[in-house]
C-alpha cells in the first residue's frame, strides 16, 4: 500500500480524467493503470525516464534526474521531521539504518532542532 495526499489523489484523478478526454473513457476504464501505453498495458520503464528528462529540458531544469525526485523527497520529509522509519518504509528500503545513512547528511537542522528541544526539557526540569 502506498498512502497519498489528498492533493496527490486529485491530481492522479485529474490526470485520469484527462486521459478519458483525449483516448476515450473505455481505454480509461478498461486500464488498472493511471499511466498507461495507447492500448491499456503498463509504460515500460524507460518511458517514465525518458518523459521526466523531456519535461526537465523544457522546465530549464534537465541537470536533475527522475531518481533525484526520491532523494528530494525523503531529505524534505526527514527535515520535516518524519520518523525515519516513516521514510523508510515509503522509500522500501529494508532498515531504517540504510536510510539514515544515505540521508542524514542532508538534514543538518535535525540536529540543531533536538538540542533545542533538549534545551526545552531540561529547562521545564529545572523550574520543576
């Protein structure tokens, strides 16, 4: 299972709905996929590479990979402050250990942010 937000659903239903416009609604309804070839079948792999690297070359962005998109993904959530195992789980891999190491580097206010807080604590220990 793999949880959305709600602004992420709408926008996969939008998508849909726009596919319906331009192929027809029975390719739509006959597809379990969101993103599909002319006939139904799942994209090959390659197409979401290769569609991501078009839309980057027009956006004056194409320095940036699609498998850039989950290493900004799990840096933001872990400076959000998401339980590593939260990001863990999202991203598959199989520790929260591997995850740590690949992306803790890139959330230096994590560090800033839990001496401030043990600040706090100690602080409401010794009005105590």
């Amino acid at each position: 299972m793999v949880a959305l937000s709600a602004g992420g659903v709408e926008t996969l239903r939008n998508h849909r709905r726009a596919v319906a416009d331009v192929y027809g609604i029975a390719r739509v309804s006959g597809s379990s996929y969101v993103f599909a070839a002319e006939d139904g079948a799942a994209w090959v792999p390659h197409k979401v590479t290769d569609g991501f690297r078009d839309l980057a070359k027009k956006a004056k962005i194409a320095s940036i990979s699609f498998h850039s998109l989950r290493h900004t993904c799990a840096s933001l959530l872990l400076a959000e402050g998401v339980h590593p195992k939260v990001v863990q789980e999202m991203l598959g891999h199989s520790t929260v250990a591997i995850t740590m190491d690949l992306y803790s580097h890139s959330t230096p206010s994590l560090q800033t942010d839990a001496v401030q807080r043990l600040d706090g604590i100690l602080r409401l220990k010794l009005r105590s």
